[in-house]
C-alpha cells in the first residue's frame, strides 16, 4: 500500500506537471503570427499614407484651380480693376468678384440686344435705299427714253419745295400727336395721327397753303 501511495502520488505530480507545460505553451504566443502582423502594419500604413497624399494633392489641385479662375474673372472683368472706394485698397472677395462678373454679364446682353435692333434698323433702311434707288433709276431711265418730256413743267427745285412745304406741316402736326416712349404707343399714336390730319380735305387744304406760299416761284 505504501508503494502504492507513493506512484500515484507521482502520477499526480506528473500530470499537474504535464497540465502546467500544456497551458504555458497555449500561452505563449504564435512568432509566426508575429513575423506576419509586423511585415502587414508598415503595408498598411504606407497605403493609407499614400492615399492621404493623394487627397491632399487633389485637393490642392481644386483649390489651385479655382482661384486661378477667380484671378482671371478679376483679370477679364473691366470693373474688378476700377478702384472700389467702400474697400480700399483691400482684395476683392469672391463674392464681390462673381457679383461684378454677374453686373458685366448682364450688361454685355443689353449692349448686344441694343447693338442687333440697331443692325436691324440699318437694314430696313438699307432696303428702303434700295427700293428708292431703283425707282430713281427707272425715273431716269424713262426720262432718257423721252428726252422731250416734261420741259413746260415746273423745275425739280420747285418740286422740292412744294415737297418740302408739305412735309413740314405735317411732321408739324406729326411731333406734337405722337409718343416713342413704346412701339405699342408709338402705333396707336399713328394711326390716331393718320385718321385725324392726314384726311383728305385736310391734306388739299395744306398743299394749298404751300402752294400759295410758293406761287412766286411757280409764276
């Protein structure tokens, strides 16, 4: 019995032993895990470094981007280069640069829709130079045709006289009844002009004045 009690007081011995050995070994960590983690963490890093890098480039970019085109609204606007006396000698701020690109803007349109009813004024009076050309040209033509023609009658001087006397009395009339302010206006204004001093007796009555103011000439 006492060599009985004697193993198996080794038996245990060397099984808490062999427990012991087992939960240090469990303990103690993987060098192979180790090695991994330390080669992956400096990876990882540069990668979000670089990343970083590039966003700051790229941000670095934008921003370069836009106050190059703020520079040169600031370079192409007439009025970001007048002096602003309510700032001084400070720098325009984006907000005031892009309101004064706005205000320069909007004036170009005006002056382009200004400049485009003025071509088209000028061709409408093109066309009626052209139209009177070719009248004057057929008048010529008929009179070559007929040398003869037309010698008992009154002189062109005369003509435009009589031409000139009735067209005064008119636009005397025409200036004190009509209104440019609108186109609307303008038109209701003519035809009231029309309808009230260019009727029939009223327009003998004012070739009759001019004739007598003439009748020297015309005898």
């Amino acid at each position: 019995p006492a060599l009985f009690m004697e193993n198996a007081r080794k038996g245990s011995i060397v099984s808490r032993a062999n427990s012991i050995g087992s939960t240090s070994a469990s303990s103690v960590p993987n060098t192979d895990d180790e090695d991994s983690d330390y080669h992956q963490e400096p990876y990882k890093e540069s990668y979000k470094d670089r990343r970083r890098q590039a966003h700051t480039q790229a941000e670095q970019k934008r921003r370069d981007a836009i106050k190059k085109g703020y520079d040169d609204l600031q370079a192409i606007v007439p009025t970001c280069e007048q002096q602003d006396f309510s700032i001084g000698s400070q720098k325009l701020s984006k907000a005031i640069v892009l309101q004064k690109t706005i205000d320069y803007i909007q004036f170009l349109h005006k002056e382009k829709k200004k400049q485009e009813e003025e071509v088209s004024t000028l061709r409408k009076d093109v066309m009626a130079l052209k139209i009177m050309k070719v009248n004057y040209e057929q008048i010529v033509k008929a009179h070559q045709d007929n040398p003869n023609e037309g010698k008992d009658q009154v002189s062109d001087e005369v003509k435009f006289n009589v031409f000139q006397g009735i067209m005064d009395s008119l636009f005397q009339s025409f200036n004190a009844s009509i209104s440019v302010t609108s186109f609307q206006e303008l038109s209701a204004c003519v035809f009231s002009w029309i309808e009230e001093h260019c009727k029939p007796q009223t327009l003998r009555d004012i070739v009759i004045g001019v004739l007598h103011q003439l009748k020297s000439q015309l005898y």
